[in-house]
C-alpha cells in the first residue's frame, strides 16, 4: 500500500493444560509459555506498531499471592520492551534463587508472568492516543477471584455511546467512552451478576464462603454471559477475555468480519489472529488449525476443556477482504494464493492498456506487499506468452524460424525499478520541505527502461494518491518510459472503513475526490452534494436503525473506467512527462480472488451492519460540513 494507512490489532492467547514442570522437562525450559507468547506476538507484529500488552494468570496461588501479572509498552519496540521486561524480573529473582529455573513451583511463585494462562495483544492505533493507558490488555480488577477480567480485542464498534448509555442506565459510572472500556464494563457486569446469582444458590443449598468459591468457578457459564454482553455489539470484533480463576474465552463477530483461529491438543489451547502464527510457533500442520466460525467463542476452562458456542446468530460472512489483499502475512497458504488470482485479474486490462506489447513492456512493482499479486500478473503474463506460441504453431503449416525464434524469446520484462530508503523515510516530518523530500524515498534502478517502453507498476491498494503524486510517480518517471501503468490489486476505495481501519474520511479517497470532480465536470456537483448532503442528514435525525447509503448516489452516474481516469489525469502533474494510467480490480474479480471473504464495503459500499450504514451517512456530513473528525 503506497498509501500509509494504519488498520486492525492482532490478539494471542495461550492456556497451558499441564503444569510447567512438564514443558521444562520435554521442552527443556520453564519458560516454555512465555518464549511461545514472543513468538506468537513477533508474528503478527504486522498488525501492530504502536504498542503491545501481555497479561498472565497462575492458576492455584494461595490467598495472598499475586495471581495476575500485565505489563504493557508504547515505545518503538513494545513487544521486546515487554519480553525483556519480564526476563529481567526473572534475572533479578534468579540472583536471590540460583535454582530458580530447575524448581517450577518456586519460579511461578517468585516471577511476575510467569503461569498457565497467558493473553497477548499488538496494537495499531487508529484514532485513540498512542500512550500507555491506551495499550491492551485491560484490567478490570476485584478481590472475588472470579470478577476479575481482563480483556483485549482486535475491533473497532460502531455504537459506543448507545453502548455507553446502556452503562449509566445499568447504574454504572464508566471512567471513559472507548469502546475497550465499554465493552469491559458491559461484559464484566453480567460476570458480576453471574457470580452473585451463583453464589446465592450455594449459600442456600448450605455451602459457607469458602467453600462455594472452587464451586462458582465450575458453574460459570461463560457462554451466557457473552451472550447478554454482546447483544448489542455493532461492529467488526475479535474479542478475548481472561478470568481471575483461568477461564478464557475469545469471541467472532456474527459477520466474520475480525479473524480468529485456534488450534488445540493434550498440552495447550492456542487462538490467534493469523493461522501462520501458530502454524510456525508450534509447528502445527495447516489442516490442524481451524478458523473460529462467525458469532462464535472458543471458551476454555482452568481445567483446559474446550468448547465451541454460538453467541450470537451468525449472518452472512463478510470477512475483510483488506485482510487477504494486504493486512495478513502472505505466509498463509488460502491468502498468498489469492493475491497471486488478484494480480492475475488484472492482466486482461493491462493487456488492453499496452495495446498488446509486451516486448516494449517492463513489469515491477512497489511496495513489498504488492509482490505476490505481481506474480499472479507475472504468471498471466506467462500463460498469454504460451497461448500465442500454439495459437501459432498450429496456424503456421511451414515454419518461419525466424519468426519461431522471435516468439521463443518472448517473455516478460521483469526487473526490481524501486528501492524504498527506510532511513530517509524516518527523517521526513511536516516540514516546508516535506514534498521535495518525499520524491526521494525511494531509489530507482536506471538503465533498464527504454523511452519507448510501457512501465506497468503493481501497487497493493490506492488510498489518497498521496505518496503516488508526491513520490512514485515523480521518481518513475525519472526514467523516462513512454507511458506509467500503475496497477491496485484492489478495487476504488470509496467509502469510509469503521470496524478497525484507518480510513474514515471521505475526503481522504481519491475516488470520492474524483467523482465530485467528475460532477465539476458536469454542473452536477452542486445540486448532488446538495441532495445526498439532505438525505443523509434526515436519515441521522430520524435515527434510522438501518438507513440506505446515500453516498452511493455520488458514484452512480459513472462507470468504474471514468473514475478511473480521472483519477489519472487527477495524478498526473506538470512536471511528469510519461503518460499515466490508473487500472483498478474490480469488485467481482476480487470477489472471485477471495471466494470465501466477501467483506468489501469500502470498495462497495454495502456494509454488513447497521452501524456502517449510519457511519457512511455521518461522514458526508462531516465533509460537507468541513467537521475533521470520524463518524462514529
């Protein structure tokens, strides 16, 4: 994405069933949970750069022992600011207790961390403060061992402030209006409730105090509690939960929106937020590791018995498909297979943009994320070569060897055009010189484009367009070819994203930017701003529980071609000499790439709850009403 754009956290739970004298025995170290716990967070370090929290629980600790252990970090490397906080404490114990490492009982004891439960999160922040009190896990804490939650969550919820009120009319006095916090407060009432109720019934079947604690533990229904929880949660959600007494559980939206998967076996239950995490962590075969279905919970007991329940009914699944295009690790198998069917989407209209030659054709791609898509087109590149050498040979009866030689050497022009310089990216700030700069990100390779030449550039996804004029487009076209394609294995972004995604503004897009001025262009802007401005408006004030998205009507008079040639010309400055030309996905070859994640309301505009309907309607309102904040 040449577009910088902040998206979506990643999670990592760990319950180990066995006690740890049984992991430093076959695994030759007490620490065996906590060396699983930085690798399953390093791995998905890609979701996460702004800070990142682990929380442990010890099961069995006497009254007056520390159970619960969180340390969080918002410096430049949080993950190993922790990891390396936590293996100081056990340097410092260690030079009290020399035997620390052989005696497990003794090292759970004295170590902040270190014990059987374990909750991770990494955290890319969206639009909340980039400071330590915003960084998960949270801790909601209380002397009954079984009121004691913590909770992190890769989500983004739509209807905070309904949820908000629900709190003050349940009595409650919430310290702040983030959805983590809600979210929280709404599930750690219900626990409340839970244990109370629990606990009546003990002392009414004759139990004493003491003794009905180990019985609300087993009595619990976790499943329950999620359920009056989340009845009202709207948006996109990967919510994971630890209680004081060891019982964890993760939660999927009911639209699939957020991923989770799990893998669980004799010795550890393991959830995450991307398969190859776990799959490289534990060495655990693709088939072994499940995906959580859509309005479900992986729930386990201190006991390590597992189970999967329906929370809320499960809708249609929309998974994100910025998941698949860009977000994820292209480790995994479904994802990097489908990035490489995106780039081969594309190539029928490269073809068509290059009129056919290949030979006055050079292939690239920027940035890094875009590679395996440049594949895909590269292999469609190859399939096309082939077809036209039979096409050939079964036409010709006399071979031309001239003409059989020339065909033989057909074949894509592949070469490496751009180099990011990552320390001269860190020194740009917003400075009077911040454009000049810019342009001079990356290094180009000279020599390999010949001014007669097509440049045909793969790019992940277009956003603002931003670092495209300011940077790529300038420094390409330093090398003077002929005409600069500039290919997005995603389709136009054209409506705000509010389940996780850094996108929220409609004047960010340069599609929306784009078609208002192709209503410029026209003498429509005015009176279709006018109209959907009104529309949206009525559909706030009436609180329409599930309006239409009125901003569509901006979009329906042009076809995908005309936007995306505005976009060109939008893009094109005075001082780039090649021709440029913008080729978008489209929707339904995206939909084909990713057959079984249809989530693609920023492209479409059909949001999969209620509250994405109200947010697009709201930001339309904001930019007409030049308010620089989210919808939501």
């Amino acid at each position: 994405m040449s577009d910088i754009i902040k998206h979506e956290c990643g999670i990592a739970l760990l319950q180990l069933k066995k006690p740890l004298l049984y992991y430093k025995q076959k695994y030759g170290s007490a620490l065996y949970g906590i060396n699983k716990m930085y690798l399953l967070m390093e791995k998905q370090h890609n979701r996460g750069q702004d800070g990142a929290g682990f929380a442990s629980i010890k099961f069995d600790m006497s009254p007056g022992e520390r159970y619960i252990s969180r340390v969080r970090s918002a410096k430049p490397q949080p993950i190993q600011n922790i990891f390396k906080t936590i293996k100081e404490r056990v340097r410092k114990q260690m030079k009290i207790s020399p035997d620390l490492l052989s005696d497990t009982e003794k090292l759970k004891k004295e170590v902040p961390y270190i014990g059987e439960l374990m909750l991770g999160h990494v955290r890319y922040g969206t639009f909340g403060k980039n400071n330590i009190e915003s960084v998960h896990p949270f801790l909601r804490q209380n002397n009954w061992m079984h009121r004691n939650l913590i909770v992190a969550g890769n989500f983004n919820l739509t209807n905070v402030n309904q949820l908000f009120d629900n709190l003050v009319e349940l009595g409650q006095h919430p310290k702040e209006r983030a959805d983590t916090v809600t979210v929280m407060e709404k599930i750690g009432h219900f626990l409340d409730d839970a244990v109370a109720k629990i606990y009546k019934n003990l002392r009414n079947e004759g139990y004493s105090k003491a003794e009905a604690s180990p019985l609300i533990a087993e009595r619990l229904k976790l499943s329950k509690i999620l359920r009056k929880a989340s009845k009202n949660w709207d948006g996109g959600y990967a919510m994971a939960g630890l209680l004081g007494h060891g019982d964890s559980f993760v939660l999927r939206d009911p639209v699939g929106i957020r991923p989770v998967y799990y893998y669980s076996d004799n010795e550890i239950v393991v959830v995450a937020s991307e398969r190859p995490a776990i799959q490289t962590v534990f060495d655990v075969p693709y088939s072994k590791i499940e995906e959580l279905s859509p309005g479900y919970a992986i729930i386990t007991k201190k006991n390590g018995n597992t189970n999967i329940k329906e929370i809320l009914e499960p809708k249609e699944k929309k998974a994100c498909s910025f998941e698949r295009i860009y977000f994820s690790r292209g480790g995994d198998s479904e994802i990097y297979q489908e990035r490489k069917n995106l780039g081969k989407a594309l190539f029928p209209q490269v073809y068509k943009s290059i009129k056919g030659d290949l030979e006055n054709t050079v292939f690239s791609f920027i940035p890094n994320t875009a590679e395996t898509s440049f594949y895909g087109m590269i292999g469609a590149v190859q399939d096309h070569v082939r077809d036209l050498f039979k096409k050939e040979l079964n036409k010709e009866k006399k071979l031309n060897i001239d003409k059989l030689t020339k065909m033989l050497n057909l074949k894509p022009r592949i070469e490496k055009i751009a180099i990011k310089d990552a320390k001269l990216r860190t020194f740009i700030t917003e400075d009077s010189d911040r454009d000049d700069l810019v342009a001079h990100v990356y290094d180009v390779t000279y020599g390999v484009v010949k001014t007669s030449d097509n440049l045909v550039i793969m790019d992940d996804s277009i956003v603002r367009g931003t670092t495209l004029q300011k940077s790529i487009l300038r420094m390409l076209d330093r090398l003077e070819p002929k005409k600069i394609i500039v290919v997005s294995s995603a389709p136009q972004i054209r409506y705000p994203d509010c389940y996780g995604i850094d996108m929220a503004k409609l004047e960010e897009f340069i599609a929306f930017r784009a078609a208002l001025k192709l209503h410029e262009d026209r003498g429509t802007k005015e009176a279709i701003v006018k109209d959907v401005y009104q529309n949206c408006l009525n559909a706030i004030e009436k609180a329409i529980e599930s309006p239409a998205n009125h901003v569509k009507e901006i979009y329906k008079p042009f076809s995908d071609e005309e936007i995306s040639c505005k976009i060109s010309e939008m893009l094109k400055t005075n001082d780039i000499n090649a021709e440029i030309e913008v080729i978008f996905q489209t929707i339904g070859g995206l939909n084909k790439a990713c057959h079984k994640n249809h989530g693609d309301w920023y492209f479409s505009g059909d949001y999969p709850t209620p509250g994405g309907l109200r947010v697009v309607n709201k930001a339309f309102v904001n930019y007409v009403e030049k308010k620089n904040k989210r919808a939501y």
